[in-house]
C-alpha cells in the first residue's frame, strides 16, 4: 500500500466494486420468484457465502497479515479488532425496535436504519476490495468474490426489509441502489489514502480478515441452524466446503 497505486490497481478496484454494486439490483428480480422458491435458495446462498467468507479470511488474508513474523502479534490484535468492530456495528445498527404499526405516514425506523446500515457496511466493502487490490490482484479477486457472494443474500434480505418497512418496489430499489454506491466511496478512498498513510494495508487486511470471520461465524452459520433436517444439513455443509473449494483454487492465480 506504501508505492504508488497503479492504474491497474484502479481499473480492477473500480470494476470489482461496480460488479458488487450491481448486486443491489437483484431484489427486483427476486420479487417475480415465490417466496418458498427464495427461502429455499436462501439457505444454499447462505451457506456458500460461509464458505467463501471462511476461505477469503483463512486461505488469503491471515496468510498475508502474518507474511511478516516480526509484525504477527500487532497482526493478530488487528484481527481481533476487526472481530470488535463487527461486533460494535450490529449493535448500532440492528438494535432498533418501533411498536407503532407500519402505514402510508409511517414508516417504520428500520427503513432508514437498514438504509444507514447497508450505506456504512457497503462503505466497508469497498474499502476492504481497494486495499486487497492495493497489496495484490490475487488478493484483490479473492476479496471481491467472498464479498461477492455474501452480497447475494444480504442484498436479497435488504430489499425484503425496504419491502416491509412500507416502501414500494421501485423506491426499494432505488435506496438500494444508492446505499450499492458508498463502495465506490470506500474504494476511491483507500486508494488515494494508500499513497499517503504508511503501514495502511498492514493495518486493514487483518481487520478485514476479523470482519470476515465474525460475519461468517456470528451472522451466516447461526441461520445455517435454523433447520436440522439431515438432507438439508449435508446440502449446506456441501455448498459451504465449496465456498471454500472456490477460495482455495483461487491460490492457483498468480
């Protein structure tokens, strides 16, 4: 992160943010399914984020955070960190209840919350794919695909949310799109900040590894556990091991 952001470096963070982005736009495709078609393909989506999130933190970013033995013990406090920050985040952004029912002139605060939430958590999204590429194009697309694939069901569930909390379809999509956005605003950011504030990437790719498992291991695998049908179990540690498999071929690219 310390020399100069290529313009290579640009072109493949601006791209992999846009294809993120473009995730956003799925909610309106998911309307013209049935809803047991999408809670049944939620599961499996669920379960293939795990994984790609479990092999982006495990088989690309810990490997890089402690390519520096001297630095492994700051290393292991920024995961931990990372962990915390998670953790912080949930509890500012979900912990809001309204009693009053959901009309035309009311709309509930989870709207806006979950506008809030998904603008700050795609924000960070974009900052982890900008440094990953800043370190290398390897770890970049690794980092853009666990990204990726978790976007599929959080977008999915966001527009849900919109849905809910009494907006229409197409202003549903719209907040969508535009909270889609702030990645670009994370990305831009990190590159132009990579060039001048030292030790950067040292600092964000172990806190990206800690966000990385705290999604996986406290969101992701306790909904994995809200059946315990064998059949439906073995299905979803199959799709989370190829999550996995997915990340692990990555290594191949050079």
């Amino acid at each position: 992160m310390e020399n100069t952001i290529t313009l290579e470096v640009w072109v493949y963070t601006l791209s992999s943010v846009f294809i993120v982005s473009l995730i956003s736009l799925l909610g309106a495709i998911t309307i013209t399914f049935s809803t047991r078609i999408i809670e049944k393909s939620m599961d499996y989506l669920v379960s293939f984020a795990t994984g790609t999130l479990f092999g982006g933190a495990f088989i690309h970013l810990l490997p890089q955070a402690f390519s520096d033995v001297s630095k492994s013990t700051a290393a292991s406090l920024w995961i931990i960190a990372g962990l915390l920050l998670f953790f912080i985040m949930e509890k500012i952004f979900r912990w809001r209840h309204c009693h009053i029912p959901t009309s035309t002139s009311h709309i509930h605060p989870v709207v806006p919350m979950n506008v809030v939430g998904d603008g700050m958590h795609n924000l960070i999204d974009g900052l982890l794919i900008g440094v990953s590429f800043s370190v290398s194009i390897p770890l970049g697309m690794a980092t853009t695909i666990a990204v990726l694939f978790h976007e599929v069901p959080q977008e999915i569930g966001d527009f849900s949310i919109l849905l809910h909390g009494g907006l229409s379809k197409k202003k549903a999509l719209w907040l969508n799109f535009l909270s889609a956005l702030m990645a670009f605003v994370g990305a831009i950011a990190v590159l132009i900040l990579g060039n001048r504030i030292y030790g950067l990437s040292e600092i964000l790719i172990p806190v990206t590894a800690g966000g990385f498992i705290y999604i996986a291991g406290s969101d992701l695998i306790p909904e994995m556990h809200s059946s315990t049908d064998i059949k439906k179990s073995l299905l979803q540690l199959t799709t989370m091991v190829l999550g996995i498999m997915v990340m692990a071929v990555l290594t191949l690219w050079n």
